[in-house]
C-alpha cells in the first residue's frame, strides 16, 4: 500500500462549536479539527500533537472517537481506489464510505461479503468497531480486511497483513482508533452478486425461539425487527442470495406463520418505505439490496439513539425471551428492535470473537434521560449470558464486565503500549474500557 499525493499541509483550523457527531447527542470535547489529506500531513500533525482522535464519518453514539485536545478529519482529497482483481482484494483510503466504494466496486464487477443496515458510514471507521451486517455464514464487516497501513504515535507509517502480520493483525484491525491513525485499508472482495429482498410480517415470538437456527438459516441475510410488544417479531427481512443463471424462485407465501408482505415497507410501522431499499423479491445488486436503506437517501435525521448487545448465538433463545420480558419498560423509549446474527471472528477486540453472535439492536427515541433508565435493565437481563456491547454505541456496561469479556485485551493493551507508548491515541473511552489496568 504506497502513500500518494502530497498536498499542502491544511493548518488545523478551530471551527463554529458545537462540534457533534451525526445523531447529535454527543459533543465532542474540542472544536479543533484538522483536516489531513496525505499520508505525509498526517504524519506532520501526529509527530506535532500530544494527544488526538480521528473522526470517521461520527456515527458512533458515545465518546469512543472523543478528543480534548485535537480532532482529525482525513480528507477527501485523497480519493484513490486501488482493484487488485487477481488477489481479489480492494485498497482504500480512510476517508471512504461504502456508499462510494460499493458502486465502485459493483461497476468492476466485484463485491463485499456483507454491508451494514446504511451505506452512510466510513469503512475504516465502521472496521475499527467490529460494525457487522447480518448473516449466520458472514463475519463482520472487520473480518473483510487484509491489511492497514497507519500512522504510528512516532509518526512512522507501518502495514500490518493478514498473510505477513498473523495474530498481530488479528489483534490489530478492530482497534477502536487507539493504535494509530489509519491511512488505508484493503479489504478482500469476491465476484459482485445479486439478491432479492423479501419481508414478511408478524411471526410469533414462540416460533423464533422454537426454530431459532432454521430461521437464520433461511437467506445470506436475515434480520428480525419488533417493538418487542404482543410475543412477536414484527417483520422478518430475508435478503436471498442468486444464484447466477438460476431460474428466479418467488418466496413463498409463509414463513413460520408469518405472511408475506404484499407492498414495501419501512421497519418503522406507519413511516413511508421510500428510504428503504426495494423489496417484493425484486432482484437486485449487493450494494442495492444488503443495507435497509437506500444511499441515496439520508436514512433519518440523526433523531435516534442506538445500543445494541451481542451474546453467544448458544444463549440466543433466552436472550431473546429475556428481553421480551421486558417489554413493558421498552416501550415508552424504542423505535424499534432488529435481531441479527454475526459469524465468529478471531479479531481480539471483536464482540464476536471465536463465538457465533445474536446481535440485538435498539433505535431508541432521542430522549437519553428515558433510555438511561433502561439500559440497566436490559444490561442485567442480558448479563447471564456473557453480553457484549457494540463499541459505537450507548452502553454502561462496567469496565470490569468488559474487560472480562476480552481474553484478548491484555494482548491489546500490549499492542496498544508498543505502537503508542504513551497514550497519544488514548482518550476518556479508551482509558476506561481498554487502559485502565495498564
Ligand atoms: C444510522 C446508523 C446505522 C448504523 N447501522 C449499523 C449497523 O447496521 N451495524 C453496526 O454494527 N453498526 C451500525 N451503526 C454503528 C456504526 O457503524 C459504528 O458506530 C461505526 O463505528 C461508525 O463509523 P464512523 O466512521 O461513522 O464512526 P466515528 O465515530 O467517526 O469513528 C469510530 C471509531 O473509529 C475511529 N476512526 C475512524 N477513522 C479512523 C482512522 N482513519 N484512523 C483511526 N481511527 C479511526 C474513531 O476514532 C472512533 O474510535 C450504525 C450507526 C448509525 C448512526
């Protein structure tokens, strides 16, 4: 991965407050943005600089990509997409969104093996997360990388691979911004692919839990939406793969129980499907078919909260009634719920590291103070299986918990120790869910 262009230096230039992120109910701690568009201003502004955080697209939910001192924004200018076609793999630069690079990438004839519900978000900051679609056969969107090039705390550019680096870059691509600037990425691709998308609604709660495993193995992707309200899933979303050449089967009408919807529809009762990508087993591309909602389309306003917990796919069943019995304190702050499932990964600082995951997501209403009520509940009821937050979003697990969670944490903190020694990357989150034992 060579470094390009070398652009004038942009001088970190203080902007308006208040500086948020896209939902609007963080803010960040400075309003002092740089804007590196080179690898080599990049390596200027860390060697300058004594404590910084880089801004992916700022669709994380909490102070994960906070700094006091300096945020970086890595710019636009550096624009180049790199196709290996033989190796199969596709070199980015940090500042890319997928909603850019899968266009790009279905043009040439290639995909990746899974997006998540919106394009909107920045690769690079999306790997560092452990971000995931859904998928019982596919890994998170992490798992796609090959290699990284970043910019250590010294200012040295170092590229870490899948096929030189080992268990360092297993260690290393799911860093939560606290090993160095990321510069680049590679990721593996595979031959584009097209999927028709059907939604069924209202399948009993009763049915998912007795048929778990055969309903996630249903399509390459299945999501389950509901309010948690009246035992039931209120619409199933199965994005089915085609096979090319293969005579295209329509779904059938039932699917456990539930009927199969005969119009789109937005998993939000009542809200227009027109954001939400084409459904009615229409085929389509990967990058049409694998979000929920449409790029070109700007998905909501940002007026959501989100959390979401992983536990052991094992647990999922109780995991799932667990929640359920909570209905009636979910159901003054939820939008919605979506149950996903993710592959096991062996990325360190991965919820789904070395286990099969069930991932329940909430889109809470923006009020922090209600779901802040709540988050405790669902925490305890979730925490007899051994639950794991997303990192980008609203949680208040304990550190301890966490860190109990993380067998490889102690291996990170290593890394983090080696590449950084002393803490240019680290800020409040970093200190408190990864650093406080160092
Ligand atoms: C509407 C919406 C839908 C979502 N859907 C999903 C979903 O389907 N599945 C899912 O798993 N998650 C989902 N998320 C969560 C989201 O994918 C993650 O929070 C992701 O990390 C956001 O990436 P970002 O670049 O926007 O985040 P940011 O908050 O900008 O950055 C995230 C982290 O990456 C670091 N970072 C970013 N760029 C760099 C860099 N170049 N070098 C070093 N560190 C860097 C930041 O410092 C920070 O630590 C959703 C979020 C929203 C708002």
């Amino acid at each position: 991965m060579e470094s390009q262009s070398s652009l004038p230096v942009s001088s970190p230039a203080p902007i308006a407050p208040p500086l948020l992120n896209w939902a609007g109910n963080y803010r960040y701690s400075t309003t002092r943005l740089a804007q590196a568009d080179s690898v080599e201003q990049v390596q200027e502004l860390v060697q300058t600089t004594d404590q910084l955080k880089v801004l992916g697209s700022r669709h994380c939910f909490n102070g994960i990509a906070d700094s006091t001192q300096q945020l970086l924004s890595l710019g636009a200018a550096e624009t180049d997409i790199y196709l290996d076609a033989a190796a199969r793999t596709v070199t980015v630069p940090a500042s890319i969104t997928y909603g850019r690079l899968a266009p790009y990438l279905h043009s040439h004839g290639f995909a990746l093996h899974n997006l998540a519900s919106l394009p909107h978000i920045s690769v690079v900051g999306a790997c560092a997360t452990a971000t995931h679609g859904s998928g019982i056969q596919h890994g998170n969107l992490a798992t796609a990388v090959r290699a990284m090039e970043f910019v250590l705390a010294s200012g040295e550019v170092r590229v870490l691979s899948q096929e030189n680096d080992g268990d360092e870059f297993q260690g290393a691509v799911v860093h939560l911004g606290a090993l160095g600037v990321i510069t680049k990425l590679s990721l593996a691709i595979e031959p584009t692919f097209q999927l028709c998308q059907d939604v069924y609604e209202n399948l009993p709660l009763d049915q998912v839990c007795e048929h778990f495993a055969a309903i996630q193995a249903s399509a390459y992707s299945v999501s389950l939406f509901t309010d948690w309200q009246d035992q039931r899933i209120t619409q199933v979303w199965l994005k089915q793969r085609l096979t090319p050449g293969a005579q295209l089967q329509q779904a059938p009408p039932d699917f456990f129980g539930a009927p199969r919807a005969t119009q789109n529809l937005h998993p939000l009762a009542g809200l227009s499907p027109i954001n939400c990508t084409e459904q009615m087993g229409v085929p389509g591309p990967w990058h049409d078919r694998l979000p929920h909602f449409r790029l070109g389309f700007t998905p909501s306003s940002g007026e959501e909260l989100q959390s979401e917990y992983f536990v052991p796919l094992r647990h999922a069943e109780e995991a799932i009634r667990a929640v359920a019995g909570l209905h009636k304190y979910l159901r003054p702050c939820l939008q919605v719920s979506e149950m996903r499932t993710v592959a096991a990964d062996a990325l360190w600082l991965s919820p789904c590291y070395q286990q099969n995951s069930l991932a329940i997501h909430f889109t809470w209403k923006p009020d922090e103070a209600a779901v802040s009520q709540v988050l405790p509940l669902l925490e305890r009821a979730l925490s007899p299986f051994g639950v794991r937050p997303h990192w980008g979003k609203l949680f208040i697990l304990s550190a301890a918990h966490l860190q109990s969670q993380y067998e490889k944490l102690p291996a990170f903190q290593a890394l983090m120790a080696q590449y950084d020694p002393k803490g240019k990357f680290r800020n409040a989150f970093v200190n408190t869910y990864l650093a406080n034992s160092l």
